[in-house]
C-alpha cells in the first residue's frame, strides 16, 4: 500500500494536489492512504521551500506546483516498483 501525504495549510492549490492525486490512485485503482499534513513543524521536516508539497512514500515528488495527473501516476507506478 501506498502513503501519499499532502503537505500545505489547506490553501485552495493544496487542496487541488490532492483532488488530483485523489482522481489518479481511483483510475489506477491503487491501495493508498492519503495523509493531510498541516502543521508546519512537520511540513518543514521535509525540507520543502514552498507549498504544496507532495510525498509519496517518505519521498518528496514535488513542492510549490500543482503536478499534472501523469506526473503523479508516473510518481506512483515509481513508488510501486521500488516499494
């Protein structure tokens, strides 16, 4: 199973990264828990620059941009070989 965790405070492109990442893993039909993080403490100890962030299993796949769909289900099939 996969962990997808969504760093940002819940602006309105945080919450775009995650409707995306939310549509890819549905059409993918993947076994995910998606994760919420909010509290900058541990936003900042994925040493991002800037918000959204996106982490797929412990590892930082983007900050500060709204990936396209085929970039998160690149990132995810990734995750699934390595995993």
């Amino acid at each position: 199973m996969l962990t997808i965790k969504i760093l940002g405070s819940g602006c309105a492109n945080c919450k775009r990264v995650e409707q995306i990442a939310r549509k890819v893993v549905g059409e993918m039909a993947l076994e995910a828990e998606i994760v919420k993080i909010t509290d900058y403490t541990d936003i900042m100890a994925y040493n991002i620059l800037s918000t959204p962030g996106l982490v797929v299993n412990e590892k930082v796949v983007s900050s500060g941009r709204i990936p396209t769909p085929a970039e998160i289900a690149t990132w995810l099939a990734d995750a699934l070989e390595t995993a």
